[in-house]
C-alpha cells in the first residue's frame, strides 16, 4: 500500500500542469508549443540552508482561524499538529519551541494571533546554538502591528457523556503610540476514567513471582490555568523594552497514574485490592524583562533577565487490601519551592557575506524540596548552568553553512555532593541547492546533556511493596552526537522531502533496575551507549490548486539500547497521513497515525497517542466553527507500554471506552478594531517550568 501510494504521488509530481505542454507542428513542419494558462506564484517553500522559510496562500490564511489552525494547513515535514487540541508533537519525540519574530512564546499566544498578521513561517528543523536542546522551531514572522487593538478567542468541548475534554482561551491586545499592552488567558480540563492492567514478573534470587492485575476504571482530572500579562515600549529602529508576567496553575486532582485492580499473584490464591492516587498542585508564577537596542552598522543587543518560583505539591495514597484488610499502606507527601533567575545576552552583526551572532547565559536554582512518609527528608539543590557560543553564517554562490561553537559550564550541589563539568560543543552545516527546486543538507551536531534534577538527589520513594524509586546525586553529564542528511526535491504540485537521521549518546542516563535485600530499586545510572537511526520520506500534493493539500509519510525507526547490564532493540515502521481541504467556506481535516508512535528509551518501550481524526466546518472572516470525530474507527482506546529489565519486566495495558467515537465540537473568533500603527518584537524568551521533584507512581 505505501509503495502504490509512493508511485501515485512521484507520477502527479511529473504531470505538473505548471510543466504542462501542448506541442503540434504547423504547416512549416516547425515545431509550435501551445502553454496552457499560467498563473504566475512564488515558491511557498524556500530553503535557507539552516531553515525553511513557508509562505502561506491566501487560501490558506483565509480558512486559518488561528496560528496553530494555520501550521496544520502547512504540513511541515516531521510536525504533527493534533487538528482537535492543536497540540504539536515532532518525530522522536523532541521538544518543539514556538517563536513569534525571534521570542520563545507559549501555545496559548500562537493560539491567539491572527494568520492575517503572519508574514511567513521560518521552520528550523535543525536548529543553532542559540536554541538550545530543542529538536525544532517554528517562528512566526508577522507584519508590522498596528493601531488600535483585538480580541480573540476560541473553545474546544467534546459532547462525550462520560468524558470531559475542555480548552478555551481568551485574548486581547491594544496599541497606543509607542506602548503596547496584551493579555491571555487559557484553561484545559481533561478528565474521564482509564483502565490500567499489569502483567509483571520479579526475579528473586532462589524464586521467581508472578504479579497480574486487572483493572477497574479509574478516574483522571487534570486542569491547567496560563495566563499572561504583556507591556512593550518602543521606538521603531531603536530600541524595545519588553515586561510580562506569565502564571500557570497545574491542578491534578486524580492523575493519570491512578489505578483501581485486582491483583493475582503466584504465591497465592486470594486476590490483592490495589487503590493508588495521587494529587498534584503547582504554582509558576514568573517575571520577564527584556530590552534591545538597536547599533549602527546593523549591529544589535539583546538584554533578557527572568525570574520563577515554582511552589508545588504532591500526594500519593497507595493502599493492598487482601480480604478486606490493609496489608499494605504507603502515604508521601511532598512540598516543594524553587527559585530561579535566568540572564541572557546576545551580540548580533551583519557582515557583507553572512551573520555573526555571539551570546552568554546564565541559569541559577536553588531548590528546597521535603518529602514526608515512611521517612522526612529535606533535599537542598542547587544548580547552576553557564552558557556561552559564537555562530556564523554564511554563503559562497550555491553552497550554504552555518558553524557554532559553545562552551558550557554545569554546576550542582546537595549538602556534602558537589559536581562541576565542562564541555565544548561544536556544530556544523553545509546545504548545497544545485538548482532552484534541489536542495541537500548535512548537518552534525555534538552535544553535552546534563541530568534532570529531578534525578540529581539521594531520595527514595516507594511504589509498591516491592518496588522503591530512588535518585542518584552521582549522575554525570553525558555526550551526544546528531547528524542527518536532508534531500528536499519541489516542482509543480508535488514537494518531496527525504531525511536520514543517526543519534548516538554515549554514557546516557537511563533507567535501571537492582536488587537489594527483598526490594526491587528503579533508580538511574549513566548507561553504555543509545543509538537512534531514523529515515523518512513526506510525499506532499496540491492536486486542485489549495483546496486540497495532501501529505503521505513512510518512516522506519531503529533503537539499539545498550545498558551496562543489557542490550534491546526495536524497530518501527510508522504511516502518517494528513489530509486538509477547502472550498468556499467549508472545511474538511482528515489526520491518522498509523501504528501509533512508539519511542524506546533505556529498556523502555514507551507507546504514543493513537490518532485518528476527521473534522468539518464553516470559515467566515471573523469566526469558525468546526465538528469532528476522534478515533471514529475504534471501539476502544489503547496504550501499551513494555519494561524488558530482566529483574523485572513488566508489560502494561492501558484502555478507555471514552477516548474513542468522541464528537468535538470547535469555535474561534478574532475581532479587530482602531487604527493601526507598526512595532517591533522581541527576539528571546526563556522559561523555567522544571520543579525537580522525584515522583513514586508506578509508570
């Protein structure tokens, strides 16, 4: 099926009526050649060597309600936008980072601007220095803002009975001579009921225990409040002054990990009662200011200091109950406060045959975190990362490159525990465009990862009566190395985009599993070796001009995971396809991955969402609305996730009745309003969201 769909696709890309002819010879015997009409357009996908830069169709912002509405029209390769949740997800899993003009920005502030202000879409799918870890950047150019102000605002219910699936969102922005204010609000409230089921085995040292349960269904609740509250003053070609202060309230009060079962166990015959809940509260309120100001000789700084305090707690109930009687409670809570401070700045040069860009940044923590249960423990962190790179950019006729330098320091401290790393990471890429519609690119890039600090302490926390989780203050930093090669071929109605991509982590932090006196300990260790070898090829087509925009992707994965005890590997073969259509006012949106995403990580097989969705709608100028299914082709929504640890492999069967023939209903509306007037943006953002507490429910 992939194959006849591949050949289908490459034929309509030679049959472009752009390159169509009709040729005839007239009574000279001369050969005559007839065009067809030609409308004459620009390319909307130009390739920049370290970025794509997507020029949107008019059709395409016309039947846009949103930014993330418009990124699903575009279809980049290796970006999936969930066209019901706008959620945006890339392969591997990696970290997607949204920039409005150069600024990191949350969902909700792409949510709310309006694809009538959106000038092009710059897509670094390999992105620089500057960007730090994230595996890709989607940054929105928009025009010049303008006098005057606009509300926007959007709502997304499902109509499901026994599940509730709410996010809406509300924004406004008003400009006043050289001041601009704005403010967002968005709230997301999931909750409905899964069933968990565990098949595990522990391996004793003289026996083997055999552990099965089968669940009941359980409720989840989670609610998440952002908001955000925005003033810049500037003045065009001189400087820009930037404050905004950002709040976000996690409440979950029953968790994913909850669980209600029956526990069968080979060592007896009278079934376990398992009751396991856990609440979680955070509070992240942060404060941002930010200043450019703009040289002579197109030169430019960049100033951006933010402070966060993150105030979190959690509470986790797991209870076994044989015959009605406890055998088994454990109860932690923990109360946690982090305080951070985050300073960057950045030198900018335009030179006649490229760019020089030079930054330093400095992230300081100090974190207080106290665990009550069986035990009380007071874990004092403090963390330090120090960054600083040089990146230049350039152009020799048709070859492009792009190198970076950085040098990174990474400090950590837990009472007598003191760690301090260096590291140099460079980076390098080369394109070459042979002509307009051919371009290859090979990029490598070598990187230190530091551990999460959440795993950087000599805290346990119990799981089960088997099972404690524990964390490891000895963890170090470790080495990674990423290169891909990309071929992109473009021409009529067809685009052709091809990657190979290879990861190698050497030393990397995985899970691990050891033994200790009758207790299986889930703690984590620098490892061997992770490799990751991934190829993919996106088959895009315009078969009726931009009503109908059709994008089929193939792909293999390869894991090979090596432990200092074991060795796994896995390989998946994934179809995505992604279908958007327009006419007049209507809509349609047809998306499904298939199998569902799957990520192997340590001795991990960790399964993604499964998706498929159809949604049809109505577009006017200044609202939508739109009504799908999620899952239609399903009776039941599963997630299966496997842990091949030879102390103690475990598979887990996740499932719900109410994730699946889900009807969604969804409104946006954008209302402007006043004269207009033009502005510029901010260029960085940074953001603190880790609160560094080591969890004890059981993944």
């Amino acid at each position: 099926m992939k194959t006849i769909v591949s050949i289908l696709t490459i034929l309509l890309c030679m049959a472009s009526p752009s390159y169509a002819q009709l040729i005839a010879k007239d009574s000279t015997g001369i050969m005559a050649i007839a065009l067809d009409e030609v409308t004459i357009q620009a390319r909307s996908v130009i390739e920049k060597g370290d970025r794509k830069v997507i020029l949107p169709t008019q059709n395409q912002l016309k039947m846009s309600s949103s930014g993330i509405d418009l990124l699903g029209k575009l279809q980049l390769p290796r970006i999936t936008v969930d066209i019901m949740s706008g959620e945006i997800t890339t392969s591997g899993n990696g970290e997607v980072q949204l920039r409005i003009n150069g600024v990191q920005v949350t969902y909700t502030e792409i949510s709310s601007l309006s694809p009538e202000d959106i000038l092009r879409i710059e897509y670094h799918d390999t992105p620089g220095a500057r960007y730090g870890n994230t595996a890709a950047v989607i940054d929105y150019i928009t025009k010049n803002k303008k006098m005057g102000g606009s509300i926007s605002g959007g709502a997304i219910h499902s109509l499901s009975s026994n599940r509730t699936s709410i996010d809406d969102m509300i924004s406004g922005r008003y400009n006043y001579g050289k001041s601009e204010i704005s403010a967002n609000v968005r709230y997301i409230q999931r909750k409905g009921d899964w069933t968990r089921e565990y098949d595990e085995h522990f391996i004793f040292p003289d026996k083997e225990l055999h552990r099965l349960e089968t669940g009941e269904p359980t409720l989840f609740n989670k609610k998440l409040l952002t908001s955000n509250l925005n003033y810049s003053l500037q003045e065009k070609g001189k400087y820009l002054f930037n404050a905004q202060f950002r709040y976000t309230l996690q409440d979950n009060p029953a968790g994913y990990e909850d669980r209600k079962s029956k526990l069968y166990t080979s060592d007896s015959d009278i079934p376990v009662s398992i009751y396991d809940h856990t609440k979680e509260r955070n509070h992240l309120p942060s404060l941002d200011l930010y200043y450019q100001q703009n040289l002579k000789n197109d030169q430019r700084l960049i100033f951006n200091l933010v402070g966060t305090y993150i105030k979190s707690s959690n509470t986790r109930i797991y209870q076994e109950k044989q015959e009605g009687i406890a055998n088994t409670e454990l109860y932690s809570d923990i109360a946690g406060k982090k305080y951070s401070l985050i300073a960057e700045g950045i030198y900018e040069k335009k030179l006649e045959q490229g760019t020089l860009t030079a930054g330093l940044r400095h992230m300081q923590s100090y974190t207080d975190n106290r665990y009550e249960g069986e035990d009380v423990m007071d874990v004092l962190l403090k963390q330090a990362e120090s960054y600083a790179y040089a990146e230049y950019k350039g152009k020799i006729q048709n070859w492009g490159y792009m190198a970076n330098l950085s040098f990174n320091r990474f400090y950590y401290s837990q009472r007598d525990n003191h760690s301090e790393r260096y590291g140099l990471q460079p980076s390098l890429l080369v394109s070459y465009n042979p002509v307009d519609n051919l371009h290859f690119r090979y990029h490598i890039n070598l990187k230190n990862n530091a551990p999460s600090i959440a795993y950087l302490n000599d805290v346990e926390q119990r799981i089960d009566i088997l099972q404690t989780r524990r964390g490891n203050p000895d963890l170090k930093l470790f080495r990674s190395t990423i290169q891909d090669f990309n071929a992109v071929f473009s021409t009529g109605i067809c685009n052709i985009d091809a990657l190979v991509s290879y990861a190698y982590e050497k030393n990397p932090i995985m899970e691990s599993v050891i033994y200790e006196e009758g207790m299986f300990i889930r703690t984590y260790e620098n490892q061997k070796s992770f490799q990751h070898l991934a190829a993919e090829i996106t088959f895009k087509i315009k078969p009726w001009k931009d009503h109908i925009n059709l994008s089929v992707t193939p792909g293999i994965n390869r894991y090979i995971s090596t432990g200092n005890n074991y060795l796994h590997t896995y390989t998946l073969k994934e179809l995505r396809i992604n279908l958007d259509a327009s006419y007049k006012n209507w809509l349609l949106s047809f998306m499904t991955i298939t199998p569902p995403n799957r990520y192997v990580y340590g001795e991990q097989l960790l399964k993604g969402d499964l998706m498929h969705t159809l949604m049809i709608g109505y577009k006017q100028p200044a609202w939508s609305i739109m009504a799908g299914i999620h899952n239609p082709f399903m009776k039941t929504y599963r997630s299966e996730n496997e842990n091949w640890s030879a102390l103690n492999p475990v598979k887990s069967d996740i499932h719900s009745t109410n994730m699946s023939n889900t009807i969604v209903v969804k409104l946006n509306f954008n209302l402007n309003f006043g004269r207009q007037y033009k502005s510029t943006n901010k260029r960085i953002q940074n953001m603190d969201t880790d609160s560094g507490i080591l969890q004890g429910t059981k993944k």
